[in-house]
C-alpha cells in the first residue's frame, strides 16, 4: 500500500522509520519532509496546511492512507476535509482535536468528568483574568487557550510576573489569537510523564511511557524549547500508577469525548503530573510528540499500519499492541543558540555512522539537503536515539552516538536521562 506522512520534524521521521518496517506498505511520501525522511520516502513540497492540494495529490497518486504528524494540520480540520472526500486517514476530526487546541475546551471537559487536573478559571476577558489574580496563590500558571508551538505556558513567581503575562497573553497577543481566551491554573509539582495512546472512538491501548526535558540548558534552566530528549520508559511510572490513570484518566477521556459527540480517532498524548495528591493531566495532545515519538516508536514491536488502521475501523481491541521490554534514549541535537537566535546551513558530518548499526537512530528534525550535502536548517537539528537493555545502557549508547555527529554550533544537554539514577 501506499501512505502519505504530513510534517517535516523528527517526530515524522520515527513515523517514516516505522511506517517503513511494515510489510504492507510499498510506497511513502511525505510532505513536506526533510533530509532524512527523503531516505523512506518521496518528500514532496506541499505545505502541511495546504487541504486541498494535499487531497488532490492523494487521489492523483492513489495513496491508500495518510498520517497526519502535526497538530496544526489537525487541529485546523484536515481530516474532515480528507473524509468528506472519502479519503482514509489517521487523526482525529476538528471538533475531537480541539483537546488540544483549545486548553479551555479541555479543562472544562476534564471538570465536568471528574478527571484529575490542576484547580482553574478560564478567562476571555484581560480584565477579570488580573483581578483574579490579586487572590491567587503563587506560583500560578497561565495559558494561552490556542496552539502556541508549545510556548504558551507561562509560570509566574510574583504577582507582577502574572500580571505582565496576562497582558502579554490577552492585550499584546504575544501568541497570536492563541491568546485571545487564556486559563489561569493552579501550579502543581511532582515528575511529569508523557503517555501516548492509540485511541479508536471507544477503545484506548496506552503505549510506553517517555519523559521529555523541555528547558534548554542542563539542570533544567534556560528558556523552554520542543523538547531537548527524552527517555522511555519512565521509571516512575509505576504499575500502580499506570492501573490508577488507566481508570481515572485514560478511559475516562475517551468516554467523556464520545459523550460530548466529539469521537476520538488518533492518539491522545498525555502530559501527566505525577503529584503527591496522585496523577493529574498537565494537558492533552492529539499527535505523537516530539520528541517523545523517537523514543516511544523504536520500541514498538506491533506494525504500526495494523494500529492505525484499527483506530479508523474502530477495531483497535482486536490489536494486540506490544513494545519491547528494553529502554531508549534520544539526545536532540541543536545549533547553539536555540530557542532564540541560530544560525542555518551549517554542513552535518557522521550521519553515515549510523547505517547498519542496530539499536541507533538519527531522526532529522531540522535538516536539507544542499548542493549534495546535509546542512542545518532549524534550531532543533537531529534527533540520536539508542536502545538498551535498560535505561542506563541506552543512555550511555545515546551519548555514545551523539560523538558521531559534528557541525559547527552542535549544542545538547549532557543531562538527558539525569532522573534515572534517581529511580
Ligand atoms: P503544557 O504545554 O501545558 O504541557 O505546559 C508546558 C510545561 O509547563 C509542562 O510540561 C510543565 O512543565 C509546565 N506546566 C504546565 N502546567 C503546569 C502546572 N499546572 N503546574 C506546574 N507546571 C506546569
Ligand atoms: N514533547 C512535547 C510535545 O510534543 O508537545
């Protein structure tokens, strides 16, 4: 069969990596790619945002499904347009993937189903949001409702630092329209986990857990970025924990979207506090994450194919999905610089260090090819993930394999997995 990817990072470069190991599938292409998904598949220039022409490109070269890696492709309503036209693909409709597009829409949801989360109030109004702040506790937390490339958090220490924010959010719309409803939530500690799930409508197969490392620098300071690595499994996401969300917080989600006439097809991403009161929902995505998928897919054992087309029949507890009992590592690395100023077109060298070796992957996240040679093209540049036999082995393999790669301005944290000698 033939199947159609849709994003350009590293997360759909894992996508490719995997789509390419089923039997079934013959032919990819992607749109718009980059450098090292061009090794699976035939990237093609067509923006992620562009429906119609991505529709019409399907039907010319009879592509028999499309993947969606991206949330702003599926948040916008792609997959509507796609069905209408009876075209098959994976992801969930616009009015089932405004749980992460409207961060308003799922904190409401999460409190009419009683579903763990953080205290908030959402706000459409700048006003009302600084008057309830003079009564808030600090820290406190404020979100832009819409997509904001992960950077619409903001976690404030003094009432001045919120009070700036809502007006950054609201007033000076530093996020676009994102901000024109914003939540103001109640600040929670604890160890974040991120557990993705393949979701049919009805039914929910968790898949590993990962943990990602959001800031720039090591120790966990610097500016907040996509994701700078991640590990998987986490270690303290413990069975307990897993059985309490399966029934409190995974199903539940499920249930209360179909409930609402918003089915979910695709993957509902969770970020979870692991907090002393027990697990509570930081947010919802509904993709892959990135770069949670570079560690989660490479130890997927079941063909992805099979789940994803149980998730659009609505069969998926018919799938039996299996990941390895091993563990993986993935070290991004950036241009120094990221997430503010960096250079491009810097030329990447020992990238074909990696070919035949078992257990090592170099995912592209900002890469193209010029004049026959890979250079960068994004502040995030490459994805160096390893397996282990446990997570200390795959770490120690990841930084191993991230000395393969040089280009003028490679930056990365040292730190990736750090939380693992604290299990
Ligand atoms: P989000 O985009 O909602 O995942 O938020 C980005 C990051 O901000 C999360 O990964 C957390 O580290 C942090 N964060 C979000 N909400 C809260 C909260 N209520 N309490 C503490 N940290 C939070
Ligand atoms: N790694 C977090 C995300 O993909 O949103």
């Amino acid at each position: 069969m033939k199947v159609l990817i849709i994003g350009s990072g590293g997360r759909e470069h894992a996508i490719a990596w995997k789509v390419a190991q089923s039997p079934r599938v013959d032919k990819i292409y992607c749109a718009p790619g980059n450098a090292g998904i061009a090794e699976y598949a035939e990237c093609v220039a067509i923006g992620a945002m562009e429906f119609d022409r991505l529709a019409a490109f399907v039907k010319e070269k009879q592509i028999d499904l499309t993947v969606v890696g991206m949330d702003d492709p599926l948040v916008g309503g792609i997959v509507d347009v796609f069905e209408e036209q009876g075209l098959r693909i994976f992801g969930p409709r616009k009015n089932a993937a405004i749980l992460e597009g409207s961060k308003a829409f799922s904190k409401d949801l999460m409190k009419k189903y009683d579903i763990p989360t953080a205290a908030y109030e959402s706000f459409t109004d700048a006003d009302a949001a600084l008057h309830y702040l003079d009564t808030a506790r600090l820290p406190i937390v404020l979100k832009a409702d819409g997509l904001a490339l992960g950077k619409g958090v903001l976690i404030c220490n003094t009432l001045e630092e919120a009070k700036a924010g809502v007006k950054e959010i609201m007033l000076d719309k530093k996020f676009g329209s994102a901000g024109n409803c914003m939540v103001i939530e109640e600040f929670m500690t604890g160890r974040e986990v991120s557990v993705l799930s393949y979701v049919d409508g009805k039914t929910i197969k968790p898949m590993t857990s990962a943990q990602d490392h959001k800031r720039a620098g090591d120790g966990d300071t610097g500016l907040n970025t996509g994701g700078m690595g991640t590990f998987s499994p986490s270690p303290f996401y413990t069975k307990e924990i897993d059985a309490y969300c399966q029934k409190h917080i995974y199903q539940p989600t499920v249930d209360a979207m179909a409930k609402e006439g918003r089915p979910f097809k695709g993957i509902i991403f969770f970020g979870l506090m692991l907090t002393a009161d027990g697990p509570k929902v930081l947010e919802y995505n509904a993709r892959f994450g990135d770069p949670e998928a570079q560690v989660v897919l490479p130890r997927m054992k079941t063909d992805i194919i099979e789940v994803f087309e149980a998730c659009i029949d609505g069969t998926l507890d018919q799938v039996d999905l299996e990941f390895a009992d091993n563990a993986a590592v993935c070290v991004v690395l950036a241009s120094d610089g990221y997430p503010v100023h960096y250079e491009k077109g810097l030329k990447i060298e020992g990238l074909d260090s990696f070919h035949g070796k078992d257990g090592y992957y170099v995912f592209h996240a900002g890469t193209a090819q010029k004049d026959g040679e890979i250079v960068t093209n994004g502040g995030r540049v490459l994805g160096v993930t390893a397996t282990g036999a446990d997570l200390k082995a795959a770490r120690a393999n990841a930084y191993d394999a991230v000395n393969w790669i040089s280009f003028a301005n490679k930056y990365y944290r040292h730190d990736i997995g750090k939380a693992i000698d604290e299990a």
